[in-house]
C-alpha cells in the first residue's frame, strides 16, 4: 500500500470513529471546533510519524507500506499527510451526525 492510500484511509477512519463510537462521539462534539481540528491533526501527525517508523524499522515492506525511509520517503510522507488532512475534513463533514451528536450540538448553541 502506497503512503498515499494509507493516509487517505486513515484520516477516513479517525473521522468515523469520532462521528459513530458511541461516548467518543458525543464527547467530540461538545469540543469546540479549534479543538476538534487540533485533535485530528495530532491524531494524523501521530499515525504518520508510526507509519515513518515502521518504514525505519525496516517493517514496511513486511506490512506491505511502500515508503522508505530516507528524504524522498520524508517528502512522500508530508503529502500523504495533507492528503489525510484533507480526507479527514471531507469525511467528517459528509457524514450524516448520529442523533446523540445532533443533540449534543443543539445543547451547545
């Protein structure tokens, strides 16, 4: 699997959890938002320094991640970062909210 792919995957899946895990969920929608992003960001930047580590560690290939680890694999990484970015927010912001999230909301504003 590509950096890319991983990427785009993972910032998919930290969306999903954060919209549907039941107590996760409606824990996060009553964060304000600069603290929702923040939590994402760092969510993503953790999974991409995991991903960077295992391609050190020489565990990339036996995991099936085609990244290296060397500058090009570093430059690769960044922008399958803000790939994930980017299919976080999209995610998150088409979902449909789960009752309790929409409740949660309407009790904040």
């Amino acid at each position: 699997m590509t950096a890319d792919g991983l990427a785009l995957y993972a910032g998919v899946v930290l969306s999903m959890l954060f919209s549907y895990v039941p107590g996760l969920n409606t824990w996060f929608a009553a964060l304000e938002s600069i603290y929702k992003r923040l939590i994402m960001l760092g969510l993503l930047l953790l999974t991409a320094g995991a991903v960077y580590g295992i391609a050190c560690l020489g565990w990339g290939g036996d995991l099936g991640v085609a990244l290296t680890c060397d500058k090009q694999g570093l430059v690769e990484l960044v922008r399958a970062f803000v790939l994930a970015m980017i299919a976080n927010q999209a995610a998150y912001q088409i979902s449909p909210e789960a009752n309790k999230v929409r409740a949660v909301k309407a009790s904040k504003g």
